[in-house]
C-alpha cells in the first residue's frame, strides 16, 4: 500500500509543477491519504497488541473471621495478538500478597493472579482493597477489587 501512495504522491506533484489551479484539491487529497495511511497502521498495531481480559475484576468475600487467611485468584486471558507481560501487580495495602507469572503470556493463553489477604491486623470493619496490574496490554493498567467484612467469629 505504502509504494502504491508514494506512486501516487510523486504524480500529483508532477501536476502541482504543471498547473497550480489544482493545488486546493491537491492539498485535500494528499492530507486524506495521510490519515488514511496512519489510520490503518494504527488499526493493525491494534490487533497485535496484547489485551488483558479477567474473568471477574470484583470479588466479594463475604464475612470472614479476622483470624482467617483468605486465598483467591483473579483469573485472566490474552485476548490479544501478541505476548502479554504483568509489569507490576500492586495491592494498596500490606495485608495483602500477590503472585502471578513473570512469563509471556501467549495469545489465546490465561494466567492468573492468586491472591492471600490477611486481616488479622485489623479490628472489625468492612473492607475495600484495590489491586493494580500494569502490563504491556492495550488496557495497560487494571484496577481489581476484593471487598470484605472483618467479624471477630461470624
């Protein structure tokens, strides 16, 4: 396509040296092709980038006991065109732990971010803690939630 428009530009310019009373429409036409041009690379650079895509973003756990070890996943796809890589998984707070692949994962493959949250340093309350993941995805960053209330026996 690329050979095809600088064909294309180097005879319109050719015309521009001939008669200038098309210059106007020259002009339009050559603008056009430029963002013809780079909305289709944008559109293929699209397709093979990497898309993150979870299963569930939110998870409710209920009413735990603060003495009890919480465990869960957040499992995820690369519904994407190319290898996704998790940056950086990040939850807001220390009682929380996070594990999750270093590894590329391929189009079409899952993975997961398994989760252990701690709450016995807190008194009884009702909790929201965020989990951020930062990739090389379309969506580079993700905000996950799990939500919770504290009892000390429920």
């Amino acid at each position: 396509m690329e050979s095809g428009i600088s064909l294309f530009l180097i005879l319109m310019l050719k015309a521009i040296v001939m008669s200038t009373k098309f210059l106007p429409l020259l002009i339009a036409v050559v603008l056009g092709l430029s963002l013809l041009a780079s909305s289709t690379m944008s559109c293929t650079q699209r397709e093979t980038q990497p898309v993150i895509e979870f299963e569930d973003t939110i998870v409710n756990l209920g009413i735990i006991n603060l003495k009890e070890v919480q465990q869960f996943d957040f499992p995820f796809k690369n519904v994407g065109g190319s290898d996704l890589f998790l940056h950086l998984v990040t939850p807001e707070c220390d009682c929380t732990q996070v594990e999750y692949s270093k590894e590329a994962i391929k189009p079409g493959e899952k993975g997961n971010i398994h989760v252990t949250f701690d709450g016995s340093g807190y008194i009884p309350c009702t909790l929201e803690i965020h989990i951020y993941v930062s990739s090389n995805a379309k969506n580079e960053v993700v905000d996950l939630m799990f939500n919770t209330t504290l009892r000390f026996n429920p």
